[in-house]
C-alpha cells in the first residue's frame, strides 16, 4: 500500500467582515461631522453674502472654532480613553445636527460666534479623537498607513456625495438665500440620521477582542496618564509635522476666492470646485498616500518630508500664471495638484503614532495632545490669511499668501525631517525613544 503525502491547503486570510464594517461606520461619521463648520469649502462666497460677512469675519468664526477646538481636545482625548466611542460619536453628530438646524436661521454675528465655538465642542472634543483612536485599534503596526490613509479617502467619498448633494439643493432653489438655507438645513440633517444610525450599530471592540485574545483591562485616563503622555519626545515630533500640514492646508480654503475674484468663475462652478478640491480630492489623496508612505517609501514621515518638498515648485508655477480669466483652467489645474499633495499628507500625518512607539493603551490621550498643536493653526491661520487679503485686494494679496505657503512647506520639510530620524532611530533598535 502506498502511502500518500497531503499538502496542507493554503489559503488566504478571510477577511474580517466585523472589521470593515466599523470602518465604514467610522468613515461615515468623519465625512459627516466637520461639514456644518467648515461651510466655506463649498459655500464661501454665499456665506459672504447671506450672513453679510466679509474675510476677515469669515476668519474670525473659523479661529472661534479652532481656538474652542484645540482647547478641548485633550478633554476629547482623555474622554476617548474613558467612555465607549458608541456613545461619544452619536452624540457629537447629534449635537452638530441640531446646531446646524439653528444656523439655518441666519443669525446675527455674535450668535455665529457661539455656534461655531460649539460645533467645535460636538465634533473636536467629542468625535475626532474618539474616532482617531478607533481607527488605530483596527490594524497592526503594517496597517496603519493604509487605515489612516482610506479613512481620508473614504472621508472624501461621503464629503463629496454629501457636499454636491447640498450645492444640488442650493443651486435647485435658485443659488440664493433660501438655497443656502436649504443646504444648510440638508448638512444638519444628515450628522443627525448618521449619529442616530451609529448609535444603533456601533460597537466597540479593542484590536486583542478581534484577534481572539483576552481584552485587557480599560486604564482608566486621569490627569496621570496626560502628563505621562506629554513626557513623550517623540509624540511632539508627530504633533508639530501635523501642525506644518495643517497650517498649508489652512490655505486651501483661499483658493476659492481667488479663482472667483481674479479668474472669473461663476458662484456654482467655483462651488463645485471647492467640493471637488476640499473633499473629492481625499478620495485620490488619502489612499494615495497611504500606498505611497507603507509599500513605497516604508515609513509616513519620509513620504511628507518629500510631499512639503514637491509643493515649493507648484506655488511656483502658480505665481507665474497670468492673473487673467484667459488662465482659468490652468489656474484650476495647479491649485487642485497642490490641494491633492496636501490631501496625500493628511491621509497619513496620524500613521507616524505607531511608527514612533506610542503605547496603543494611551492612544486617546496621545491623539488628544496631538491634535491640540496638530490642529492649533486653525486658531490664527484664517484670520492671518483672511487680513492679508483684506489688506492687499486683488490678485496681489492670493500671491503674498501662496508664497507664504511656499515658506511654510519648507518649515514643514524640516520638521518632518526630524520626525523620520525619530521614527529612524526606533527601526533601529533604540528604545530610550519610547520612554517618558
């Protein structure tokens, strides 16, 4: 009898179902959450117009935010570590709905302060870092890159679906006032049924459930743990790179203007523009770069030193092109690659967290100190932008603030220069890095 030898069978790993499906979920309520606030990515000039503002106000409500914003995301952090995200998350969509439906009022200047300092509560304090730490508890360490870089891409599908589903209503209603109340009214509505839709089926779940090991016990986050945290050298690398990225990305929004009031273009199209290089770029830019950062370059934080590097000759470019409507679609055509380099950084700036060994069990107060400086331009940028173009009318002031732009890229360069010697130096084996 001849004995016969069986191969084991080899097969693919089954795909985690469980897992994506969080995701998704997640994704949904970052596309969502920030909409409401950030209005003038699609609706700038309305806002101008209906709410009577000028740049400078406009500056104003966004530095509200952001001041608000920054000041509570370390609350947000330490929350994220002490409170399951099924309830954090829902709410904060929930709240951002009904502030939402107040706005579609119109109210006074000094209503809209309120307002826009308390989205920053609902979506800063209460979602982002809770979301943050729950889309690094779905992956390894060989994960992140992708993870962070799809949720910015997924986070550009729902903006752009639900941005151009907003300039639909706006533009059906005649492009007006009530369009724009409409649209306001529609962005409301919609963080409403997401945050009611992830209450009923979120759940939370630690990468060690996932994986089939016993969940450790939850460290409850105390005042302890933040200094802990901020002890931290190498979390500091991470947050002053996210700080030089948000602080370029900050200047997107000037696009907008720029290409209605020197180029020409009319209300609608440069809202469909602003959709298009606000949100539709993330579809493109995070996967992007999260392809580029984990199967290319091995590592986030040279992937961005590169990506600050790549956007100095595209200002360039764009300050030779004649300040003409004859120059529209070239004018168009840079500003949307420099808005698409920005948007391949944003989809990893978060990855390097694991990349430099911070401690998982800390990540929510980690990712609350870090957005606190991450995200801390948003406090002065708009209004230093927003005076530079009051100050400096016509084309002339767009070009201070692009080469502005161009001078802080080249910062951004050399800090995450420093960060990739970090992350570096981990990869090779000094551990004194990880230690407060």
């Amino acid at each position: 009898m001849t004995a016969t030898t069986q191969t084991p069978a080899t097969s693919a790993k089954p795909v985690d179902w469980s897992k994506w499906i969080r995701f998704a979920l997640l994704v949904m309520a970052g596309g969502t959450i920030y909409k409401l606030a950030n209005l003038k990515d699609a609706f700038y000039v309305p806002m101008q117009e209906a709410l009577g503002l000028n740049h400078t106000e406009i500056g104003t409500l966004l530095s509200v935010n952001s001041i608000v914003a920054t000041a509570l995301f370390v609350v947000g952090g330490f929350l994220a570590d002490r409170f399951s995200t099924r309830i954090l998350i829902p709410l904060g969509l929930i709240g951002t709905g009904a502030l939402g439906l107040y706005l579609s009022t119109f109210p006074g200047f000094s209503p809209l302060l309120i307002v826009f300092a308390l989205l920053a509560v609902c979506s800063d304090c209460l979602v982002w870092p809770a979301l943050l730490k729950s889309i690094r508890q779905l992956g390894g360490p060989k994960e992140q890159g992708r993870l962070f870089g799809l949720l910015e891409g997924g986070r550009g599908i729902v903006d752009t679906a639900v941005a151009f589903s907003a300039l639909g209503i706006f533009v059906l209603l005649g492009s007006g006032t009530g369009g724009f109340r409409a649209a306001i009214a529609f962005y409301a509505i919609v963080d409403i049924a997401v945050g009611v839709l992830l209450l009923l089926l979120l759940r939370s779940r630690t990468a060690a459930q996932d994986s089939g090991q016993s969940a450790p016990k939850k460290q409850k986050a105390g005042l302890g743990e933040i200094w802990h945290a901020a002890k931290l050298p190498q979390l500091w690398w991470v947050s002053f790179t996210v700080f030089m990225v948000y602080v370029v990305y900050c200047g997107l929004t000037y696009f907008i203007p720029y290409l209605t009031y020197v180029y020409g273009l009319p209300v609608a199209l440069v809202g469909a523009y602003g959709i298009i290089n606000q949100y539709g770029l993330k579809i493109l830019g995070g996967p992007i770069g999260g392809v580029l950062s984990d199967k290319v370059f091995k590592s986030a934080s040279r992937y961005i030193r590169l990506a600050f590097l790549c956007l100095i000759p595209v200002v360039a470019v764009l300050l030779l092109l004649p300040a003409d409507p004859g120059s529209q679609v070239p004018a168009m055509i840079v500003t949307l690659l420099f808005s698409l380099i920005v948007f391949t950084m944003r989809g990893v700036f978060w990855a390097p967290m694991d990349e430099v060994g911070i401690p998982e069990q800390m990540s929510g107060t980690a990712f609350g100190i870090a957005c606190l400086v991450g995200y801390a331009p948003g406090m002065f940028a708009f209004i230093g932008y927003g005076a530079i173009l009051d100050a400096n009318p016509g084309a002339g002031g767009y070009h201070i603030v692009f080469i502005v732009l161009a001078a802080l890229a080249l910062v951004g360069a050399a800090v995450s220069s420093g960060l990739a010697r970090i992350a570096k130096a981990r990869r090779g084996g000094n551990r004194v890095l990880t230690k407060p």
